[in-house]
C-alpha cells in the first residue's frame, strides 16, 4: 500500500540524490484511554495509514526538510539546530534532530522528503509517525541505531521536551513496535507488552467525527493535572502511588471525599480504565469477543461521562453504531474530544457497517464522516 517508489523519484528530482526510504504507521487505540502517562497499561493497533520519509546525506552541513503534503521545504543548519519550536510542521522532524543532538550524535547534513495519509489532527497519531519515521530515517545516517521502545521514548521526548506536548508514550511506541495482525498491551511503566492477536474476521473500522482534535491544547493537560491530583491525594495517605496505576477503587472510596468532584472522576476513569484493558486482552486472547465488546462500551461511558474527554458528535457516532449489524464494540480513541471511534465488527458486515454508519451521521450532522475499514499493520521500518 505505502509504495516508497514515488517519495524515492520526488526525492531524487528535488535534491538529486538517492535517498532511503523508511515508513511509520499511525494508530488506533483498542482500549486503555488516558492511562499511559499514569504508567498503567493500553491496547493500540498500528494502522495502514503512515507516514514516508525519503533522506540522503548533504555536503553543505544544511538539513533541509520537504513535506509532500504541504508542499512546502524549510531549512536549518546541522551546526546551529534550533532551541525552541515555532508552531510549524517541521517542529516533529528538527525536534527529534534536536533530541538525537542532545543524546551525544552527531548531526550530520541531510535532504528530507516526508510524505504521509495519516489524516492530521484526527487522533490518529499522525505526529508520532512523523517522529518515529523521521528518527530512523536520521539514525540510520548517524549509524546509531535505536532499539524500538528507545527510540519510542526519544520521539515522546521529543513531545514533551521540543513541541511541548504533554503527552504520554503509547502512541511513538506502537508506531515504533506495531506488529502485523495483532494488538500490543503495553505496560506503560516498564514498557513491557503482549501481543493480543486480532482474528482475521474481524474488522476495525475507524469513524473520523470530522471534529478536530488536538493533544497541544488545553483540555488534555487539564484533564491530565486534574487526574493526577488526586493520584497526590492517595499518594499523600498511604505512599507508594506515585501514579494512578498504583491506586485502587478502595483508595478512592477512602480519600475521594477529599478530592475536588472533578479530580475523582478522572481518577475513577483512570483506575477502572487500566481493569478494563487488561481485562480487554485477556478477553480477545480467549476469543471471547461478546466481553471485549462490553469492556469497549463501559469504556467509552466512562471516558465520556467520568473523564469529560468525549464531545457530541463522538458520542452519537458510538451510539449510531450500537444497532448496525456485526458490531463487537465501538468507543472513542486517541486523546479525545473530537477524532475517531474505533468500532470492531465482523469482517463480513464491514462494508455495510460503514456505509451505514457514515449515512446516519450525514444525516444528523450534515458532515460527511471519513469512514475506514483497517487492518492490524506492522510497526516502522526501511521500505525497500
Ligand atoms: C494522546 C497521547 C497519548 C495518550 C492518549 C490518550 O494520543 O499522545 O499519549 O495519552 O492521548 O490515551
């Protein structure tokens, strides 16, 4: 599907070079919302929708970067990378130059073409492609190369430390260690995980609301702060929680009421979020798709109502879903507020599914939904 022959042909007439080309795939996550920065566990897929990055060595010590998609090259110097981010779609790729620099590697010259379909801003992790793809496409010039869960952690740096997004790690990490046909439950404080396979007649289909979604904005810190407020508040009592993968539901009973109203439901989300997930890949291990299905729905219920990450249109495109034959489970994905629902459905109704699904937001909202049907795909690697 992500044939690197054009990138490589757009990359040689541009820059006369040959370049190598490496791929990144974007992600979906099964179940697990809001929990990776409380180190507890999630349950991504990595998607058939990526990001393509051609690169050849420069003589010239400059790094010039083009992106197909916005038509556009910016450059900067090898020697004098830049301290701060300027709100542009090259803080993804300068940032991880930037954090490589600071790992001790030299940053050679280099020619960068990037081309990708991760939709932008839907919830996708189209920046986390961007990231992952662009550090092995470096790292493979500065001949150091980065075991996958590294280089996952140096793209999410890159997040919190360069673009200033306060995010956690799951996304670089599945794009970086996505495995074909299968979903990864990622333990998010050791980074340890298990492959839970998707069986091949199932099918997730991926509902773009169309609502622009965007992680730098102020309600994922809000939510973030306000979940971990109440991680301090346990903390506090009885030590040893110094994430919210360490409370439980009797820590909140005992300490809630001391809590602002706001802070113990983003915690209570938090808490039976990470039950529910692993609870989720035990489920699919033992095919038991009837359980997966209701751990999505109670998921969805609490990200919307206790964590206040949902918005209408996510809401309705879940409940629009309920009915539509061959649905397992649907549920809002990625950082909220807008994006995607990832529904899981019978391969066989797939087709149908979305069709009729798009046709009933159409009809309420008078937006055209994208609407995918994708496939469990493999994590990053050189196209060749
Ligand atoms: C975004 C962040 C992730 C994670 C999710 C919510 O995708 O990048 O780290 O926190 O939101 O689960």
């Amino acid at each position: 599907m992500h044939d690197p022959v054009v990138l490589r042909s757009k990359h040689l007439a541009r820059f006369q070079a040959e370049p190598v080309v490496f791929v990144a795939p974007g992600r979906v996550n099964l179940i697990g919302e809001h929990t990776d920065y409380a180190e507890g566990f999630v349950m991504p897929v990595a998607i058939d929708f990526a990001t393509l990055a051609a690169i050849s060595p420069r003589t010239d010590g400059k790094i010039v970067l083009y992106s197909e998609n916005f038509e556009e090259e910016k450059t900067f110097e090898a020697a004098a990378l830049p301290a701060a981010p300027s709100k542009h779609w090259s803080d993804y790729p300068i940032g991880v130059a930037v954090l490589l620099a600071g790992e001790g590697q030299t940053i050679p010259g280099f020619s960068l073409s990037i081309w990708g379909d991760v939709p932008l801003g839907s919830g996708l992790s189209s920046s986390a492609a961007l990231e992952v793809v662009t550090g092995l496409a470096i790292t493979s010039l500065t001949g150091v190369t980065y075991p996958g869960p590294v280089l996952a952690r140096l793209c999410q740096r890159v997040e919190n430390e360069f673009v200033g997004a306060n995010c956690g790690i799951m996304d670089q990490f599945i794009s970086a260690n996505g495995k074909e046909s299968h979903a990864l439950l990622l333990d998010c404080r050791d980074l340890s995980f298990k492959l839970a396979p998707i069986p091949a007649d199932i099918a997730i289909v991926i509902a773009n609301t169309m609502v622009k979604h965007s992680i730098a904005g102020g309600d994922y810190p809000t939510r973030r702060r306000e979940s971990e407020a109440a991680c301090a508040i346990i903390n506090g009592h009885r030590g040893g929680v110094p994430f919210l993968r360490d409370a439980t539901l009797e820590d909140l009973e005992k300490w809630g009421h001391e809590m602002e109203p706001k802070s113990y439901l983003r915690a209570k989300h938090v808490i039976t979020e990470d039950l529910r997930t692993v609870a989720a890949e035990k489920a699919l291990e033992e095919g038991n798709l009837a359980e997966v299905g209701r751990l999505m729905a109670e998921a969805h219920a609490s990200y919307s109502k206790d964590f206040e990450g949902s918005c209408p249109e996510a809401d309705a495109m879940v409940e629009m879903a309920q009915d539509l034959p061959g649905l397992i489970g649907a549920r809002l994905t990625g950082g909220g507020f807008g994006g995607c629902t990832v529904n899981l459905v019978q391969r066989d109704h797939a087709k149908a599914f979305a069709e009729k699904l798009g046709a009933r937001y159409f009809a309420k909202f008078g937006i055209q939904p994208q609407i995918h049907v994708c496939h469990a795909s493999g994590g990053a690697h050189r196209l060749d």
